[in-house]
C-alpha cells in the first residue's frame, strides 16, 4: 500500500500553474513513486528538515517523508528549481 500524500498550498498552485497533459504526467510519475518506490529522486544536501527531489520530465517534486506520509511542498519547472 502506498503513502499518504499531503499538500502544502504553495505546491497545489504550482501544479493549477502548469498546463493540464504535462500536470497529468507529474501526478503519474508522483504516483508511480507512492506505490512502488520508483523513480527519480535525491535528498537535497544541506536541507533541514531533509528533502527529496523527484523528477518527473522537465518538472521537479520537492517533498519530505514525515510518519508515512508524503509531504509536497514545491512542483516546480526545473529551470526555475534551483534558483
């Protein structure tokens, strides 16, 4: 059974940003990482509390795992990502 995922409000209107195919993809590839553990991901260095990258196409995932739940803090477009 997958993880529990919770949304901050910042990271629900980052994804009503994005064009609705390329969102449906992101919501798969978080999907995918929920139920089976796949996909892209790193823990961000120098981050506290830690936080995981996942990428999914040209978008990224930021979120941290807390008591067996997902919590999505960013989805952002990788070239404004890192900034």
């Amino acid at each position: 059974m997958g993880k529990q995922i919770v949304w901050t409000d910042q990271a629900k209107a980052d994804v009503r940003a994005i064009e609705q195919p390329i969102a449906i993809q992101i919501l798969k590839t978080l999907g995918r990482y929920v139920l089976t553990g796949e996909g892209a991901t790193k823990q961000l260095k120098g981050v506290t509390p830690p936080m995981i990258r996942l990428r999914a196409q040209n978008h990224r995932i930021f979120f941290r795992e807390q008591d067996g739940s997902l919590q999505i803090e960013r989805v952002l477009d990788r070239k404004e990502a890192y900034r």
